[in-house]
C-alpha cells in the first residue's frame, strides 16, 4: 500500500468531516470560519471548505500548514475551490499502527 492509499484510507472517513460552505462568502470569512473548525476539531479529523473567494483559498492554505495541518486535496470546480484539510500532519496519520499495511 503507498503512503498516498493510506493517507486516503486515513482521512476517507465521511463521518469525520465537517463541511463549511463558505460559497458567496468574501475574505476574511472562509478563513474565520476555518480556523473556528479547526479549533473544535481533534487530531485526525478533516475539514471541506467550499469557497467561491480565490483570495481566501491562498489563505486558508497558508494558516493551515502554519498549524501544523495537511491540505491533502484541492480541486477547482466552476467557480468553487473544494479544499479537504487533514488536522494534524499527514506522516502522523500513515505512520500510525492501523494505516500500516
């Protein structure tokens, strides 16, 4: 198994993700509202922020990997940045004993 199927595997749980919709929003909401979640969320849990504002995404990524946090996936659909947010770092999570092969 590579360490990107285990990163996949680790955070592919949809019943740890919290969605912001942050679509419409402009700066400095989607990054508030980012950094809120991550405040309440505990290591191992991921964040999806949908975003319509382009100055937000640049942000949001730069605070997260500030915070020790691993942005593992984004994607530009239309008009709307989808950015999945893993806490915590990405070696962590592979190198704990249940993504080991």
């Amino acid at each position: 198994m590579t360490d990107e199927t285990r990163l996949h595997s680790a955070v592919g749980s949809d019943e740890r993700t919290e969605i912001i919709d942050a679509r419409g929003q402009r700066c400095p909401m989607p990054l508030l509202r980012t950094k809120r979640a991550l405040a309440g969320l505990t290591d191992g849990g991921v964040i999806e922020v949908l975003s319509t504002d382009s100055a937000s995404v640049s942000d949001i990524r730069r605070f997260t990997e500030k915070q020790g946090c691993t942005v593992y996936e984004s994607t530009l659909d239309a008009d709307v940045t989808r950015i999945k947010i893993l806490k915590g770092r990405a070696d962590n999570q592979l190198d704990s004993p249940q993504n080991k092969p």
